[in-house]
C-alpha cells in the first residue's frame, strides 16, 4: 500500500514571500503526525498543497504515491480551520449533504450528544459542539487519511480529549493522520512530530527524540525580576516558572556570567518539551 503522505524538498512562496521552505515530511498508516508551529508558520499552506488546493513551486509531493487529485481527496477526511459547516443547515442536514458527495455516510451522528442535537442549527451550537460536528462529517466516510488544520482551537480541556479520541480511533483502525497544532501539550498525543518555524523544519522524530538530554537552567534568587531583565538583555531564552527562572539552550557558567552580582542558585534540570520548542525557534 502507499504511502498515504510524502513530501521531500516542498517549497511554496506567496508575492515573493518564502512560506514553505524545502519540507520533508512522511506520514504513514496508523500513525498521528503532529505538524507544531505557531501561527505563519506554514502549516496551513502544507496541508493546503497535500490536499490539491494549492501548487507546490518546487519539490516533490506524493498522496498515496500519486500527485493530489480529486481521486485522492475522496480518500481525506479535511478539517479545516473554518470547520467547513454550513451554519444555516442542522446538524443532521450537514451530515446529510457529506453523505451525499461521497456517496457513504449516515444523516444520524454516532457522537450521542451530537444526536440530541440533530435538529438543531449548527449556528445555535457552542464551539465545542461545532468542532464535534465537523469531526463528524470529517470521519463518516471512513477516510484513509486525516488532514486536520489546529482541529482543538477554542475547544475547552474535556471537547479537546473527546476530539483527541475520535482521532486516536480512527488511526487504530488504520487511517493515517496529519493534525496541525499550536498547543505544544498536545505533543504527547502524536507518535510523531515536525516542528516548524518561519517555513522551514526546526525538529522532528519522537517527542522523546526532539526533547532528547537537553537541559534548562533553573535560577532560584529573591531579585527575580532583575535577574529576568539581566537574562534578556543578555538574548537568552528565559521564562518565569513561579518565582523561579529557568532558561534554556545556555550553560549554568554563561546564566551566572550574564547574573552577575545579581547572583542566584542554580541548578541543572532537564528541559520540558515547550522549553525546546521556544528555543528551536529562536535558533530559526
């Protein structure tokens, strides 16, 4: 069977502004591939060109070992960021308009809350209900590949663990999925990462993998909000954790060079996953 997603070398520019430059990316069956960046970052305009709507200007792109067509997008479950619901239909007319363009599907939802709302215009829904719905309409005829654009934005901790779910399920039952994400807590959901900044790849592989045996600096001192600005000023990567300061990609000897008479007690920690990925970035 193909590969249900390949890229090598995929570049793409907007008005002589590079937007994608020179990304490899793979994501096969059974597998959730989290594409993290903050926004501008390219991740839309990736999935945009894996799913046909935009020309690459260089590189190679594959979908199921072909260029996108209207053949392969038959085969993708799309969310996009604007859910791609008609919010002047019911749920159940939404559903039933996805049925009928892919000739599958059902006009009653398999989420049970969503059932009791079928009825219901999608603009009288709360959020949380929206992204369901759309999730829905995305998963009902059973796609071999997920291309979800940030699927969880605005969606409350408990709509974001059910959608989580419903994507989990549908990668076990061998679908491959593509999820694009500012929320880097959202890491540990993904079996693999592609961690982009300004166009271009900062990291991939396993969370583990990029995480690795980096390590912060923790600075404990009661001038902490000194010691904030001397770290700074001094173009390190630094964050207030409490009352303490932790910074990353600098060694304890430069942290206290850059303290000086402010001083401090520090210590070695190891880095958390949002601690690399402030610091790939800033290393572009």
């Amino acid at each position: 069977m193909n590969t249900p997603v390949r890229l090598h070398g995929l570049s793409k520019s907007f008005d002589g502004v590079l937007a994608v430059d020179s990304v490899d990316l793979v994501v096969d069956a059974g597998e959730v591939v989290g594409l993290l960046g903050a926004n501008g970052a390219g991740k839309t305009t990736v999935m945009r060109m894996i799913m046909g709507l935009l020309r690459p200007d260089g590189g190679d792109l594959a979908v199921f070992g072909a260029p996108p067509s209207r053949a392969s997008r038959r085969e993708i479950g799309y969310l996009a960021q604007g859910l791609g619901l008609y919010v002047d239909l019911t749920v159940a007319e939404n559903l039933r308009f996805a049925r009928q363009a892919y000739g599958v599907g059902s006009d009653r939802p398999t989420d049970p809350e969503l059932a009791d709302v079928g009825d219901m215009l999608v603009d009288e829904l709360p959020l949380g209900l929206r992204r369901r719905a759309a999730f829905e309409m995305v998963l009902q005829h059973r796609p071999r590949l997920l291309v979800l654009d940030e699927p969880t934005s605005g969606v409350d901790p408990l709509n974001r663990a059910r959608l989580w779910d419903r994507v989990r399920d549908a990668v076990d039952d061998g679908a491959a999925a593509l999820v694009s994400t500012h929320f880097t807590e959202e890491a540990q959901n993904c079996d693999r990462l592609v961690m982009m900044h300004e166009g271009r790849v900062a990291a991939a592989g396993t969370l583990a993998q990029i995480v690795g045996d980096r390590k912060a600096v923790s600075v404990t001192t009661d001038s902490w909000a000194d010691a904030f600005t001397a770290l700074d000023g001094a173009g390190m990567s630094v964050a207030l954790h409490g009352r303490d300061l932790r910074v990353t990609g600098s060694d304890p000897a430069a942290v206290a060079e850059a303290l000086g008479a402010l001083g401090g007690i520090l210590s070695e920690v190891p880095a958390s996953f949002d601690e690399v990925f402030v610091e790939l970035c800033r290393r572009g």
